[in-house]
C-alpha cells in the first residue's frame, strides 16, 4: 500500500503560518523523511513547532527552524477579551449552542464594536451563518463568508399565474434550456458582461488568472442550496416601492453567489490573514486584514467584484427568462449576503460583517426565502440598530447535510413536494425541505426587524444535480 501523501493542509492545520514555510517543510520531509509514516512526519513537524529549540542545529532541519523564527517574528498574537461585548439574539430558541459560541468568539476579538445573531443561525466557518458583526478598521474574510455576495433576486411579470399549472412542461423547458448549476457548468456561449471591463481584473494579481474562469461560468449558478424557480408573487402592501398593484404576479426568483471567483478570494485572503494574526485556535478563522493596509484594501475591491459578479450573473439569468417567455419584468428586487459593509453605527464609520444576514436598514428592500416548499418574504427593512439594520437571509438549516442525507428519504421528500404542488428539476437529500427551519416562525422573531410586503410561493424549482 502506498504511503499517504503529507499535504500543505495538514501542516497550516498544525498552526504553521501560510508562506514559504509551508513549501519547505513538504520539501524536507519529502528528502530526509521519505520513508516516514505521514502521522510520524507531522508528530516531528508539530513538536519543532513548539519546541524549536530542540531542532535549531538540527542538520536536516535547522534551516526550517530559522525560517519558522522569521514567520513568527512577522505574525502579531491576537488575545480575545476577557468577557465578550454583548449582544442581541432573535429566534435564540431555534439556534443552536455552537453557532451562539462562535458568536460569543466573534464579540471578544479587540476590533469588534457590535453584533447580532439572526434567527436562522447556525454554525458554520469562523462567524456563525446569521451572524453579524461590526468591527472597526478591519475586514474579516471569513466573517463575509466564502460565496461572496450570494444573493436573491426576483422579477415580477404581468402573466396570469394560471400557465404554470397549464404550461408546465414548457416552464420546466425554459428552466433547463436557460439555467446551468454546479461547479465548471456554464453555458457554452457566455454572454458578456461590463464586469470584465474592470480594473480590478488588471491591478490585483490574485484575479488575473480567475477572470477566464469567471467569464466562462458568467450566468450560471452554483450548486448546494442554489435555484432558480418560477413561482407566484403575492403583494399584499398597498404602498410597496416595487410601484405594482396588489395582486399574483407570475415571478422567476434565484439564488447564488460568486462562483468559484468568490471562493478563491475568500480562501487566499483568509489564508493570508491567518498569516499574519495568530488567534487562539477555536478563533483562527477570524483573523482580520487592516482596511488601511494594502492587503485590506486588496481584498476590499476583490470582495466588490465578486459582489457585483454574482448580481450580472442573477441580471443574465433573469435576462434569460424573460427573453423565453417574451416578457419585460415589472419590478426587480436583489439583496445580497456574505458581505461587508461600509456603515456608520452610534456615529462611527464600522464594517458591517453579513455572513447568512441581510441589510434591513430603515427602507430596504429585501427577499427573504423559505425552502422549496414553503413561501418566501418581500420585505422592507426597519432599521432597528440593536440588530445592526440586519435581518435573516432565509430559513436556515436545522439539519446538517450529513444529517439529512442521513434521516430523510427520496420518497419523503416527493410526498411533501406534491402536497405543496412543487415541481422539482434536480436537487438532492441534502436539500429537502424538511431539513430547514420553519419559516414561519423565522418570520415571526424578527418582526420587529421587517415588515412584510407580499410572498413568494415556489411551483417549479431548478437546482444542481
């Protein structure tokens, strides 16, 4: 059997900083040590790196002992405060324990001014999904999330809602012929986009080479709990800014992010981030990047280009379908998540950290989404400070993936589907209904934070696999 393979993860994971240490621990191991157990390798890589000394005339590794010292000498320790700033929990009894952990984590870094915890939270990478955090002069890469600028967006049509169950089969056509999901699915002419036109795609290092990939998944989704779905759009408020009269609107709503743009952004700037802060190990995945450094700054215009990536790529989708049923939308509505914002709290310029939460400052307008078979929200934000002029950006997961894909059957799954007369292309366990929480009750503990402006009821939903 063949030796497993040491690899550059497994020695960051050992707490070694992202440099050219990494490089040459795997080169010295793969020299002098070839022979080695993979569990043995990383036993004598962990003890140099909190005994040092023991190695420092070591003759096959002294020289990896000296450039440890130089990265360390680099890397500014981070401690948390003592008792954490506190903050406000909508929906606590829906949350579960680890993500109000992390939270608490959140709220003891020293950059921290403010923070909130959403009613569809739940635990995820550094900050908790729901969370949202206001730091000062700091950007955390990991607290904005790794599908930068994932959003919703909904278009309303002056059709009878009466042709989904008439035409379906036409519907689910459309869906097919003018959506792509799922990682390198694009479309094989990509429509251009001014995006490409950028700067950014020039100047910053990390996205000339990710600017061929973008253009070739321009308009398409990703996978997981991404869709795009046609549905019926209920307004109930008279005075709603979308400016259309209460009734049913046949509507197309979407939800995705950044694609593999955003994720690389997010893994190379946390990566350097933990490179340069050392935070206790449960809080290494909020090491930040200084807005006044050039590496903040770099990240700041990479996290906006990934944002208004994912929204062209929701405007061609939307394009798309629109073209297909020979129709101009009536109204248009986006939000977004996974975020940070530049925003002003108790009379201080903060960053507004939106991971899994949505702007609701006094005024916005947002969708907040239910699961495939339950209604999602048109809202208009209220503004509330305590709640950082935040809301939730969906239902949230009560289970696991692993849990789903554990407990819920295919049959389950079709049975609910036709009790809410759902069409469903695609899809997988891992996505059932039954595995988020009740949007209802979502809705309800943030009532303070939104009022609701109309629904919107999925009938044919598209989604990866």
């Amino acid at each position: 059997m063949a030796r497993e393979k040491l690899k550059g993860k497994d020695i960051l994971d050992l707490g070694y900083p992202e440099s050219k240490v990494i490089g040459l621990a795997l080169n010295l191991m793969e020299k002098y040590f070839k022979s080695t157990s993979k569990d043995d390798q990383l036993a004598m890589l962990n003890d140099l790196f909190h005994n040092p000394d023991k190695y420092r005339h070591h003759k096959k590794l002294e020289k990896l002992v000296q450039e440890l010292d130089a990265e360390k000498d680099k890397m500014r320790e981070v401690n948390l405060a003592e008792s954490q700033l506190d903050f406000k929990t909508y929906g606590a009894e829906y949350i579960e324990r680890g993500a109000v952990l992390q939270m608490e984590t959140a709220m003891s870094l020293p950059i921290t001014v403010a923070g909130a915890l959403m009613p569809d939270a739940h635990q995820g990478y550094g900050l908790p999904i729901g969370g949202v955090l206001a730091t000062e002069n700091a950007v955390i890469p990991y607290g904005v999330g790794v599908d930068i600028g994932c959003r919703m967006c909904l278009t309303l049509y002056n059709l009878p809602v009466n042709l989904l169950d008439r035409d379906k089969s036409k519907f689910k056509q459309f869906l097919n012929d003018n959506t792509r999901f799922g990682a390198g699915n694009g479309f094989e002419r990509p429509m251009d986009d001014p995006i490409f036109g950028r700067k950014e795609f020039k100047e910053i290092p990390l996205l000339k080479g990710l600017k061929q990939k973008a253009y070739d998944q321009i308009g398409s989704s990703g996978s997981g709990n991404h869709f795009v779905e046609f549905g019926i759009a209920d307004i109930t408020d008279k005075k709603n800014e979308m400016e259309v009269p209460v009734g049913q609107y046949l509507a197309v709503l979407s939800h995705s992010g950044s694609r593999g743009l955003g994720a690389t952004i997010a893994n190379h700037y946390t990566k350097l981030a933990m490179s340069t802060r050392k935070l206790p190990p449960h809080a290494r995945h909020l090491a930040w990047l200084d807005m006044d450094s050039e590496e903040g700054q770099e990240y700041w215009q990479a996290m906006n280009l990934a944002g208004d990536y994912a929204s062209a790529c929701h405007h061609q989708i939307h394009k798309r379908l629109g073209d297909a049923l020979g129709e101009k939308p009536l109204a248009l509505i986006e939000n977004h998540h996974n975020f940070a914002w530049k925003e002003e709290y108790e009379g201080q310029e903060v960053i507004v950290h939106r991971k899994g939460a949505t702007p609701a400052g006094r005024g916005v307008l947002g969708i907040i989404p239910g699961s495939m078979a339950s209604p999602g929200f048109i809202v208009r934000g209220k503004g509330v400070e305590e709640a950082v002029n935040s809301a939730s950006h969906g239902a949230g997961r009560i289970m696991s993936r692993r849990q789903a894909l554990d407990t819920i059957t295919q049959k389950e799954i079709k049975e609910i589907l036709a009790k809410h007369n759902v069409e469903l292309i695609g899809g997988g366990i891992d996505e059932a209904p039954m595995a988020y929480k009740d949007i209802n009750h979502v809705m309800k503990s943030q009532e303070e934070l939104v009022e609701v402006l109309g629904t919107f009821t999925p009938r044919i939903v598209r989604m990866d696999r």
